[in-house]
C-alpha cells in the first residue's frame, strides 16, 4: 500500500507541476486555418466554429471530430503552446477462480508537449511518461489477458506495467494547400500507424479502469522503441506508413531500448463527418513477442468510432493477428462510454479473442491450444470537478466470462471480477 500511495503522489505531482499556468481549450488542427497564423478574434471564432471533422488520438492516430479538443494547463511561451495533462488511478482489482487474482495498485500517466503554427505548416514535440514501473513486473491481475513477460515467463492473466517513456517523438506538418498537406513523425519511443488510438486515449474508454484482454491485437504498439512515418492528410482523410521495431517492450521499464526498424504498416483513415472516424491497417512485424521469439506476425485491424458531442462515444474493432510461422488469432471489441451529464458516466466493453497463450507451460495438457473467450464488463464513474482541468472521478466496474467448458479446471465454471477506482485527471 506504501508504494501504492507513493505512486500516486508522484503522479499527482507530474502532473501539477505546471499548476500556475494559464487554463484554456486548444483545438486540434483545424485546416481551415492553414496558411496563415491566428490572430486572438481568429483564436476566438475558431472555438465557437463547429467541431473540426476529426480529432487526434495517440501517435498519429485519428478520432470524431466530436470527440473534442485537448483540454490541460496550456503555457504560450513566444511562438510555442506548451501543454500538460495527464492522469493517476488508484485501483483495487479482485478476479475470482482459481487463476483469480486481488491487488491494490496504480495506474498513471503524464503528457508534455509543446506545438508551433507558421505560415507553412506545424511542428510538435511530443512526451508522454508513466509511473507504473515502481509496480513489479507482473503488473496486475486481468483474467484472460496475455501479452509480454516478467522474470523471463509469458505473463498470463496479468496485464503488464507501462513503461517510463510511452513516448519521446516530433511530428511536422507541411501545408500543400489550406486544406492538405504531407507529415513526418517519429522519435526514439512512439507509435507507428497501426490499429485504433490506444485505449487510454480513446473517448470509448475514457472511465473504463481496466485494460482490453484484447490489447496485444489491437494497440500494443503504442510504446515503440524506433518509429518513422510519413503521410498525407486532408480533412477527412489520412494516408499514412511507418518503419518501426517489431519487438514488444522488454521487462526493462525504467530505459530506452535500441530501435531495429525492422517492421512496417500502413494505415488509411476516414473522417466523413465530426461524429465518424474509419481506419484500416496492416503491419508486418518481425518477432514481436517475447514468448515467440521465433515468429513474425502480420497483423490487420479495422475500426469505427463513433461520438455523437453529447457525451456518447463508442467504438467497435477487429484484428487478425497471423503468425508466419503458426495460426490466425482474431479478435472483436466494442467499447462505449457516456456521460449521461456533468457528473454521472455509465462506460461498457465487449471482447471476443481466441488466444492460444492461456498455457504457457510447455508440458501442459492444453499448451498451445487455442480458445475463444468473451468478455463482457460494465461499470459507473461519479465525476467530481475540482477547478479548471482538474477532476476526480469516482467509481467501478464488474466483469463476466464467457469459456469453452474444457478451462473450467483452470478457471472455475464462471469466474467473475470486478475494479474499484479513485482517477485525478489534469485535463483529457
């Protein structure tokens, strides 16, 4: 608990350091604007113009336009818009059956970045930071999870602690026209262009206290060691490609690890409107996961995220994950979250996998053998403004299963779980 309770602190104060700065919304690119920088009654139309068609998520990812603009403690410093925001959840999990599994831990996460309009397009530079290494490397309980490892074993039914650095990356945008324009992003830590935005910068998940038993189809990516990519953007839509390296985070949390680029993806997204956002993509990655040293995997998602400005935003998703050499593993998820007003949000997920890393042991009966597990979890958050950007929302979660009957010796005939949480967010 003494180490819990030293975590948040010093999350809590990452993310107030910059407590005496200016308080304020900032838009994402709104091309509209390009060509040209905004003068303060530019700066004011533009905020009561009507939602751009999209909104950024991690990396280079795309969401609705509805899903709004950042919001943290912003800095003018000369030229440059300097912001901060960033989160901490203190968490209590318990899973029942016999792999089940209760921890008290937390969770975090703080992004400094700083952007710059000109006359001929936009610089960013991007950090995003983690405390959860001072949790051990088995991180916390979550049934039906797998993905990475801790002391040199496959961690199953665990999710993984993050690292320190999520991400140490600039992005350039360079304007073709007032609408257009092409982009360079990359750095030593960042996400190449492959899948959805990662589910803690997802509206569909913004409350949701527990992480996808689907991460490693969907969004495990989002801490790379080595990304390159370029695209083009317009409006409403997003063509883009990435050399990166393959190979998942190692259990080293706290350094940053030799880029490879020995991987690649593509992605194409559509924003037709300020409520829907489409991606596709696909990526071959050499030897991703620890656990199959010897496999590449191609990789291929697709996504429809929808967010109507009122409060409701909901995802769906499927990935295919085909192991060269080994099987396909696919994967479905549908995740919503909505604030019913300034105060209450009902938030829900839905996944279906079928994993084969459920027995690690290679002398096991059932190593190797793939199963196809649901998940469905439901959960409330009571959100409390406390000045500003700064919140503390209250609230839980409960999960059900859905099994083939040959785990119940593993599991228990219907294992359950649920998560309690107290989150303090700078912004969001």
């Amino acid at each position: 608990m003494t180490k819990i309770l030293r975590v948040a602190l010093m999350s809590a104060t990452m993310m107030a350091a910059p407590a005496m700065a200016q308080t304020t919304d900032t838009q994402h690119m709104d091309h509209s604007h390009m060509g040209h920088e905004m003068n303060a009654p530019e700066m004011a139309s533009k905020q009561h113009s009507p939602s751009p068609t999209f909104a950024e998520g991690s990396g280079t990812a795309r969401l609705p336009g509805n899903e709004g603009a950042m919001h943290g403690l912003h800095i003018m410093a000369g030229d440059w818009m300097v912001m901060a925001h960033g989160a901490v959840s203190t968490q209590y999990t318990n899973h029942d059956g016999p792999r089940g599994d209760d921890k008290v831990y937390a969770t975090s996460m703080a992004m400094l970045s700083a952007s710059k309009e000109s006359n001929w397009g936009r610089i960013q530079l991007r950090s995003m930071f983690s405390l959860e290494p001072l949790m051990r490397n088995r991180g916390y309980p979550n049934l039906f999870a797998s993905g990475e490892t801790a002391g040199g074993e496959p961690l199953v039914d665990r999710q993984h602690p993050h690292d320190l650095f999520m991400e140490l990356a600039g992005r350039v945008d360079v304007n073709l026209s007032e609408t257009s324009g092409v982009f360079f992003y990359g750095g030593p830590v960042g996400e190449p262009a492959l899948g959805p935005s990662a589910f803690m910068h997802r509206g569909s998940s913004a409350y949701n206290p527990e992480s996808p038993i689907t991460h490693h189809w969907f969004d495990s990516t989002h801490i790379t060691y080595g990304v390159a990519t370029a695209g083009f953007f317009s409006p409403k839509v997003q063509l883009e490609t990435s050399l990166f390296t393959g190979q998942e985070p190692d259990e080293h949390r706290w350094n940053i690890e030799k880029p490879r680029f020995d991987s690649w993806s593509v992605r194409a997204t559509l924003t037709p409107s300020p409520k829907w956002a489409l991606q596709v993509s696909h990526g071959q990655l050499k030897q991703p996961e620890a656990s199959h040293a010897d496999e590449d995997e191609r990789r291929t998602t697709a996504s429809v995220h929808y967010a109507n400005s009122k409060g409701l935003a909901a995802m769906l998703a499927f990935a295919a994950k085909d192991r060269v050499p080994g099987d396909t593993l696919t994967a479905w998820i549908a995740e919503a979250n909505w604030d019913l007003d300034d105060h209450n949000t009902l938030f829900g997920r839905f996944e279906n996998v079928r994993n084969d890393e459920l027995f690690p042991d290679h002398d096991a009966a059932l190593h190797d053998q793939p199963f196809r597990v649901s998940k469905f979890q439901a959960g409330y958050a009571y959100r409390m403004p406390l000045g500003g950007p700064v919140e503390l929302a209250l609230g839980g979660s409960a999960s059900a299963y859905v099994k083939p009957a040959a785990l119940d010796a593993a599991y228990g005939k219907n294992p359950w779980g649920y998560t309690l949480f107290a989150r303090l967010s700078v912004g969001h």
